[in-house]
C-alpha cells in the first residue's frame, strides 16, 4: 500500500484529504504543518501532498527542501494552493504537480496515481 504524507494546516481539509486517500487504498499520513520535513525527522514516503500556503514553514520552501534533501529528491510532490497562477513558482521549486483549490476528488487521485505509477 503506497503511503502518502499530507501536509495541510486546515483540520477539516486534513481529514477530507486522508479520507480520500484511505479509500483509494493509500495509508494516509496527515500533518498540520510541516517543521519536522526541515529536521528530516520522518518516515519517508512514496507521495508527498503539500498546500503552499501553510502556517510556519511555506509549502513551497518544503517542496524545495525536499526536492534538494538526497533521500527524498525523486519522490513526487503535488502542491495544492487556493492561489490561482503559480505555475512559475511551482517549476523553480520541482514540485510534480499544482492543483488549485477547489479541485476534484478525482485530479487530486489521478495525480497521485500518475505519479506514483511504478514507485
């Protein structure tokens, strides 16, 4: 079962994202910030579901920790945002996918498919 870690500071969003991830048969990782992704204090992944716009450490400024920290540099990120036109920051800092808010149960699931594929 892949396990995907989700990074979101509304408690609502949180458990509806872990609710959809669970039924599509993933282990759903839920977080309320993401401090610890900075001191590499977690088991590693296969997906990682971050919105940008976080309280403390910025879902982008993540995004790009990740992508430069050896042990988690090939693993996908999908950046969630209810900011419309990020596509240039979303680029610069590697994540594999943007998806704006409000955004489709299924995009959400056929990024994470599409990434996963093969992990």
């Amino acid at each position: 079962m892949k396990r995907v870690m989700i990074i979101e500071d509304d408690p609502a969003i949180l458990d509806v994202l872990g609710i959809i991830f669970n039924r599509a048969g993933y282990t759903a990782i839920p977080h309320t910030n993401g401090d610890f992704i900075l001191q590499g204090k977690f088991e590693i992944p296969d997906l990682f579901v971050i919105d940008k716009q976080l309280s403390g450490v910025d879902g982008l400024d993540l995004c790009k920790h990740l992508k430069s920290w050896p042990p988690t540099s090939h693993l996908p990120v999908i950046i969630l945002s209810a900011t419309p036109h990020l596509a240039v920051q979303i680029k610069q800092v590697g994540a594999d996918a943007f998806l704006e808010k409000p955004f489709s149960n299924n995009d959400l699931l056929q990024a994470a498919r599409e990434l996963t594929n093969g992990r």
